[in-house]
C-alpha cells in the first residue's frame, strides 16, 4: 500500500487554512495510506483544528489509512483547549 507523507505548514490560521485545504485535499485523493507529519505547525487557530478533523473524516470516509505523527504539543495543547480531545483526534494525537 503506498503511503505519503502529508507535512502541516508551519502556519494552519484561518489566512493560510483555504490554501492548504485544496492541496491537502488533492494529495488525499492521489493515495491510499496518508502520514499526516505535525512537527513543522509553529501556529494553528481554531479554523485550522477544524480543517484537520474535516480531514481525518475525508480520509476515512474514503476508507483510506491515517497514520499520524504527533510531535506537536501545540496541536495537543489547541485540541484540549477547545475540548476536542475526545473527537477523531483522540485516536491519533492521544494515544501514542
């Protein structure tokens, strides 16, 4: 199964989010197993924790592998503030 590494930009707020959607999007269709690799997010907002469970959601309504590589404490930390740490994320950023 071929798998790609997807790397979150640095910047994931609502100036940047459209952006990333559409490439995120388009990278999501092309494989069957996506590494989605957090170590380079230095800022995210609200707007940008949401894209991120919209993807989680795509790529397993496609019925496609997700392997994340949770390195952020800043994602960890913008999850448990805004009370998401039971969605989707908990599964990926959680439990490692």
């Amino acid at each position: 199964m071929e798998q790609t590494l997807l790397e979150l930009p640095t910047d994931l707020t609502i100036s940047h989010v459209q952006t990333f959607k559409q490439d995120a999007q388009n990278f999501i269709s092309d494989v069957q197993h996506v590494v989605i690799s957090d170590r380079s997010l230095d800022k995210i907002d609200t707007l940008g924790v949401q894209l991120l469970l919209a993807l989680i959601d795509l790529i397993l309504s496609e019925k496609k592998q997700l392997t994340w590589q949770a390195d952020s404490d800043l994602l960890k930390e913008t999850v448990r503030q805004l009370g998401l740490a039971d969605s989707d994320f908990k599964h990926y950023l959680f439990e490692h």
